[in-house]
C-alpha cells in the first residue's frame, strides 16, 4: 500500500512540474496579445474581420442615407404641388416630429421583432409611403404619410446600432461606428446630387425621384432580409455581460440616473451641433457676409469629417472613453463660439476648423457609449433612447437658436457655447470606463 502513495505521491509532482512547464512556455506568447486590440482595431482590419451581417449594415446605413434626398426635397415637391408656404411649414415639423419618434419606436421595435424584421419593416415602408407620397391628392393623407415615411426612415437605426455592437469586439466598437458615420456623412453628402439627377432625368418631374428612392429602400430591404440575423448573437468579447432579470423597456433606463446624464449632454450637443445649419447663415446674412463663405464652412466640415474621422479614431479610439467625448463636446462649443470673434469670415472658417475637429474626435465614441452604457438585454433601448435624445436635440436645436439670435443678437454664440459647457459637464460625470461597465 505503501508503494502505491508514493507511485501516486510521484505522479503528482511530474504533473504539477509538466503543468508549471506548460504555462511557462504559454506566458510569454500571451503578452503580445495584449498590445493585440490596438492593432487589430485598425480601420481595414476592423472591417475585413467583421461579421457578413455587419457588412451588410455598414452598406445599408451608406444606400438608406444615400437614398435619403426625399427631405432635401420635399419643400420643392409641396409648393409645386399647390401647396401653400404654411403648409410646407406644417409638413416639415410633422417631418421631423416623425423622425424624433422613429428612434424610440425603433429601439422597441428591435427587442420586440428582431434586427432582422425591424430593418425589414423600416425599409420596405418606408418604400411604399415614399411612392405613394405622389399619389395623395388630399393634404391630411399627404401628412400622415410624411410622418409615418418618416418614422419608417429611422425604425431601422437603432436595430443597426445593436448589431454592430452585438457583433463587434470592444475594443472595436468605437471603430465600428466611425465607419457608420462614415457611411451616413458620405450618404449624406451624396445625395443632394443624386436626387438632382433624378429629378432632371424624369423631366423636372418628382416621379422618378421619389420612385428611385422607394426602389432603393426596397433593395436593402431584400438583402436585409436574406442576410441578417434574426437577432444578433452578442459577439464572445462584446462588453457588457447580460444582466441577469434585467427587464422594464424605457422605464429601466429612465431609473439609470448616471445614463440620463449623457441623455441631457447628447441633447445639449446636438443642440449646439445644428447652429451651423439655421442660426449661422441668418447670422452672416445679417452681418453682410458673402454667402460664399457659407457654402465653403459648410463644405470644409464635411471634407474633414469624410477625409479624416476614420484616420483621427485610429488614435483617439485607444484614450478613455471619458476624455474622448468630453474632448469632443467642448471643441464643439468652443468653435461654435468661435463665430462671435469680431474678426468676419475668419471666425467662420476658424470656427468650423475647431467644432469639425470636436466632430471627428468625439462623435465615433459619442455614438458607440450607447450600445455598452447598460445592460445587454436593454442595449436597443439605450440606443433608442440616445438617437431619440440626440434628435430631439437637432429638432429643437435651430429655433433656439434662432430665437436666442433675434433677441440677442452676436451673443447667441457665447451662450451657445455655454450649452457645450454643460453638455461637457454631464458627459464627464455620465460616461462611465470600460472596467466599471464589466464589473
């Protein structure tokens, strides 16, 4: 008996010296790995390793934005139509109240239905309401139907949002949605162009504008549907883990106190981001600016934005989550107070250089925090709630400026920059690191 417990006693420790061997040699391969996430989050590996379905969304969130020029010309399509200046006015704020409540309907929508079926419904009414948009003689069905293609426009965002963060590592995810941003800003800038092609190629006619766009919303329907995910599996390293009961819809994030912090910084930024498209041009009218000058602030933001956001994530994508958005919130401010300088369009052009770095800087962090700031099972809520939140903002945004403009005149700039200020605040003490997200 004797011989067995020290023929077993021997066979413990040549396993325990095999065992000690064997993590020996496994340690250091294991250190490079973790200098691993930094190059692994560059903009062409992020997107080559990504899943299908996250391809696909990167491509859809490009053709949807690209598709979008019913907005820029719906204002035309009214008043040829027949239609008085005042309802064109009524149809833009229905417009945009169905937006507003399109990214709160479609962060339900995505729990309920699945990534799938929310971008299937999204697309394809917003498909047939934009074609049927032509055929509405009577004014309360043409209303309803720009707020209901307007909401179907937005149902689909927060479904998007989900996946990418579902399916992407985290040290990814702020790379991720700098290349959705990407996809939206040259969408954005695209389309002007290619509604006005249309619209010469039907004749100066709306049909096959707004055909194109409803055949269009129709494609990306059909490869939703054969390419995406019912519900997207969360990726292994995706942070954060599932919270066991965690339930309530918009109620349970309205009881998360710090998120409604960023809440209100994402109001407020958005808030102050939007002047540079209502109260600057009334602003250099006002001052007797050339309106040349406007057009190149506005084009020098979007050549920055396109040309240099993916290249800037590289490096700001690695800082703390709380550094890079409070950055980006305060440049914002700072360059929209810049226009106040007594210096004419050079604090035009001063101005926009200092907000569009701000853009660039914080805006791919601004959008991925959502997607990681609660729960899993409530990830499309929180991103509902910040898209709502960040479009209410842009809503309310203009005439608040526009007001504070008539009424004070060149000091709507320091106080517009003031409003950074708080959104800065509240960004800093709401966004929480990646370590306490995961504990």
């Amino acid at each position: 008996m004797s011989t067995d417990i020290r023929a077993a006693e021997t066979a413990d420790e040549t396993a325990d010296e095999a065992a000690a061997e064997t993590a020996a040699a496994a340690e250091p391969q294991a250190r490079p790995a973790a200098a691993e996430p930094a190059e692994r989050a560059a903009v062409w590996a992020t997107f080559k390793e990504s899943t299908p379905a996250v391809k696909t969304v990167l491509a859809g969130v490009l053709v949807n934005r690209l598709s979008g020029f019913l907005q820029l010309f719906l204002v035309l399509f009214l008043t040829d139509t027949g239609h008085s200046e005042a309802r064109t006015v009524i149809a833009l704020g229905v417009y945009g109240a169905g937006a507003v409540a399109g990214s709160l309907v479609g962060g339900t929508l995505a729990d309920r239905l699945g990534i799938r079926h929310a971008t299937v419904v999204s697309m394809s009414s917003t498909a047939v309401l934009t074609a049927a948009l032509l055929y509405l003689p009577d004014f309360t069905l043409l209303l309803c139907a720009i707020a209901l293609v307007s909401l179907g426009a937005q149902l689909f965002r927060p479904a998007s949002a989900t996946l990418l963060a579902d399916q992407t590592d985290g040290d990814r995810q702020i790379m991720i949605f700098a290349m959705y941003r990407f996809g939206l800003n040259v969408g954005a800038t695209a389309a002007p162009l290619l509604g006005y092609a249309l619209y010469n190629a039907g004749g100066h006619s709306y049909t096959l504008l707004f055909w194109g766009e409803a055949v269009i919303a129709l494609a990306y329907a059909l490869v939703a549907r054969a390419t995406l995910p019912a519900r997207a599996a969360q990726h292994p390293a995706a942070a954060p883990p599932a919270t066991t009961g965690a339930r309530g819809g918009y109620a349970a994030v309205l009881r998360d106190r710090r998120y409604l912090l960023y809440l209100t910084a994402a109001f407020c930024h958005a808030a102050v981001y939007t002047q540079y498209l209502s109260t600057l041009p009334l602003y250099m009218k006002d001052a007797r600016m050339a309106l040349f000058w406007y057009t190149f602030a506005v084009a020098l933001n979007g050549l920055i934005v396109i040309a240099f956001e993916l290249l800037v994530t590289k490096v700001s994508q690695r800082w703390p989550l709380k550094i890079t958005i409070g950055l980006g919130f305060a440049l914002v401010g700072a360059g929209v107070a810049c226009y106040g300088l007594p210096i004419g369009p050079a604090a035009v052009v001063i101005g926009t250089l200092v907000w569009s770095l701000g853009e660039i800087l914080g805006g791919p962090a601004v959008f991925a925090y959502p997607a990681s700031a609660g729960p899993e099972p409530l990830r499309s809520r929180y991103i509902g709630s910040f898209q709502f939140m960040f479009g209410l903002g842009s809503a309310l945004g203009p005439m608040a400026g526009t007001w504070l403009f008539l009424r004070f005149g060149s000091l709507v700039w320091p106080l517009v920059g003031a409003c950074s200020l708080l959104a800065t605040a509240c960004g800093l003490v709401a966004v929480r690191d990646r370590r306490s997200r995961t504990a």
